[in-house]
C-alpha cells in the first residue's frame, strides 16, 4: 500500500489549504483531489460529515487515496484536524513512523474568528454571533444549546484549538524535531515564496520549480443564517422537502452542474465579505489567549508575543 510521506497536520484558516493547492503543482508531489481524509483523527469523526468522497474507514482504503502516484513522487495529504487530535500524532507514526508534518499556527483570536465564520458557513455551528458562541462552550461541554444537525459538536469547543504548545508537543514526542516543520501564518502571509520554497527543501523535492502563488478557502460570512441552513439541508438532503427537492435536482441535472450550480448559489447569493470583529472582543479574547502565545514563544524560542501583538495588551 502506498502512504503519505508527509502531513500537512494544520490548523484550519490558517493557510492550510493554500500550501495544499501549491504543493500539488509540484510534478514531484502526490497529494490526492480530495483534501482532509481524516484517518488518523478517528476520536473527532463523531458523525460521518456530509462530503461526497466519504471518510476512508480502514487502512486499505485510506491507501486507495493515494494509489495514483507515480513511484518517485512524494506522497502528502492534508487534515488540519490532525494538529487539535489527541490521538493522530501517535496514530500517524505508529503507520508512517519516517513522515515529515507541517503544523501552520496563525495569531490565535484571529484564527479562532475565522474558524468561528467558516464554521457557521458549513453549518458546524449555527450561532452566527462569535461573542455567544464562545461563551456556549461550557454549556455544550455539557450536551446543552447544540446545533441540532451539526456533525461535529466537538470542534465548536473553541478553546481547545488553542493550544498550540501541547499540541506541537504531541508530534515532538513522536518524531524527530527535524521531522516537524513549523510555519508561522503571518510569515506565509508576508512571504509566500520564501516560505513554499522552505517545505519544498523539507521534503526534499526540487525548490526551484515554479510555483503559482494560491489564495484558497477565503473567510466569508452568510448573507442570512436561514438562507445558509436552507441550502445546506438541500445539499445534504436534510428533512423531506430538502429530499424531494434534492431528488428533483439530481434526476434533472448531470453531477457536474448540479455541483457547479450548488457552489454558484453558495458564493453569489449566501454568502459575502465578513464583517470585521468587534476590537473590544477580540483584545479580551487576546488577553485571556496570552498565556497560550506565550507558551509557544518558549517553546519555539521566538518571540511571538510581539509579532502577533500581545506584548502591547495591559
């Protein structure tokens, strides 16, 4: 069987997707159409997500992912749920205990501002107010205020996304430190050539060959949330009119216009640019994250308190 020789492990909204587009230019790199299989996070995958290439389930259908790739080429994949998981790390190198992962971490409010949009655009979480939603996460620890059809409660514990020192610990204790490469997001941001070219020299390919810069998987808001639930539950097939106006679709229209339609509605009428977040917000929430930045600047021995900001915080 044919296995990664390399992870992009995350975090999501932090430029994962975009290393992802570039990577797969390379002719040396395999990394399949289908982004985030989700294998090695198996404690996360609470209920089956609505995707269309579904979650491999054993090993030899993980593998199936990746049986294009021609011998020479790297193979990579990419699951930003690897870095939150408690348990991938492990579980990666028990099965490909040479890999080589990449961990991207973004100044931590922002991040969780935006995971907060991307989350309620997929319909994870349906409090559309970033305040209520973060103060939820004890009342939802506990069973209660849920989204009803969300398929993955968990990852609406906002919190534990940020904890970027235990997390990279994780990898660390698992693999050899020149085996984890590290990239700051406002580094990526700044220099985006400088940055692809350090990956492609860590996993030992070509860094010369040309490679088009990618802006993918842009933040955006809903226009209305009930629009947004409507036409998820269409494309899910959720609820018996959103089945019998599904079927009705799918028994007109051939799969690829159905897609291409479902993603036109999605972008041009659901949703638009976000609104900036509320500065009182997001310099307490910097407050009460700190600690967190703080750990990771010891950790990594960089000073990442005053690159993202948080040295000017009272």
């Amino acid at each position: 069987m044919r296995l990664p020789d390399f992870f992009i492990a995350g975090h999501s909204k932090s430029g994962t997707t975009a290393l992802y587009e570039m990577l797969r230019q390379h002719p040396q790199i395999y990394m399949p159409a289908g982004k985030e299989p989700w294998f090695f996070a198996e404690e996360l995958r609470e209920r089956p997500p609505p995707r269309p290439e579904g979650i491999p389930g054993t090993l030899a259908e993980y593998a199936e992912w990746f049986s294009s790739a021609a011998p020479e080429q790297r193979v990579g994949e990419a699951s930003p749920q690897y870095l939150r998981s408690p348990t991938a790390a492990r579980s990666i190198a028990e099965v490909c205990p040479d890999a080589r992962i990449i961990v991207i971490f973004r100044e931590p409010a922002s991040f969780l501002y935006s995971l907060h949009l991307q989350y309620v655009q997929a319909n994870v979480e349906t409090e559309s107010d970033f305040a209520r939603a973060l103060s939820l996460e004890q009342s939802r620890r506990l069973g209660l205020e849920l989204p009803r059809h969300t398929y993955w409660p968990r990852a609406i514990f906002y919190s534990d996304h940020v904890r970027y020192a235990e997390q990279l610990r994780r990898f660390h204790e698992v693999f050899p430190r020149g085996n984890v490469h590290v990239i700051i997001y406002e580094d990526f941001l700044a220099d985006n050539e400088r940055t692809i070219r350090e990956v492609l020299r860590f996993l030992d390919v070509e860094d010369s060959v040309p490679i088009n810069q990618s802006r993918a998987n842009p933040t955006v808001s809903p226009r209305s949330q009930m629009l947004n639930e409507l036409v998820h539950a269409v494309g899910v097939g959720r609820g018996p009119v959103a089945n019998t106006l599904k079927a009705s679709i799918k028994a007109l229209t051939p799969p690829s216009l159905r897609r291409g339609a479902f993603r036109y509605v999605q972008r041009r009428l659901v949703f638009g640019a976000p609104t900036p977040a509320d500065p009182l917000l997001m310099a307490d929430l910097r407050k009460k994250l700190k600690p967190e930045v703080v750990e990771l600047s010891r950790y990594l021995d960089r000073d990442l308190v005053s690159l993202w900001g948080y040295d000017a915080l009272d």
